[in-house]
C-alpha cells in the first residue's frame, strides 16, 4: 500500500520517541499490506478495528496499545491516508466517550 504521508509518521515518531521502532514496524508492514478490505486487514494487523463516524477509518494498537494510530483506508486505490496518533488515553477521551 501508498502511505501518505511517511512524514507525519516520522513526525509522530519523533514527538513520541518512545513509539518510533513501533511506528517503523506498522509503516513496513503496511506497506508491504495488500488487504482488499476491511475484513481481510486482520490478516496482517489482528488488533486493527474500524473508528470514527461510519466507521471509516480504521485504528492500529502501536507500541503495545500505548498509542493509536487512526487512518483512512482505500483499497481499490491501495493508499493509506494517516489521519491521527493519539494516546490510548486521547484516544479514549475521543472515541470512547471518556470511559
């Protein structure tokens, strides 16, 4: 898959040091991913789960569920566009309504 944009990834890993090698392993494995759907991306990513309104983007556990890495998926297109990184507490507060 295209990632857009590695960048905003490196930016993460470097706002969030700790979750840099974390961070790397998720963007090689993704891009080597060819899931042709939601249902198949578990395949790859077993702890990925659809979020957001419509549940269209999709959430990956990163550094030992530490962080969230929130992105929308095309599969036709085969891209991947990052959206969020959040911690397990942001995210928490965004998502899951605080709980």
């Amino acid at each position: 898959m295209r990632i857009i944009a590695k960048r905003t990834l490196v930016e993460y890993g470097t706002k969030y040091a700790d979750s840099r090698a974390s961070v790397l392993d998720w963007y090689l494995l993704m891009k080597g991913c060819t899931a042709s759907n939601l249902t198949e991306l578990p395949k790859t990513f077993p702890t990925s789960d659809p979020v957001g309104k419509d549940n269209k983007q999709t959430c990956f556990n990163i550094k030992d569920n530490y962080y969230r890495l929130i992105v929308q998926i095309i599969y036709q297109a085969q891209v991947v566009y990052i959206n969020e990184f959040l911690t397990h507490t942001d995210y928490t507060k965004k998502y899951c309504g605080g709980k």
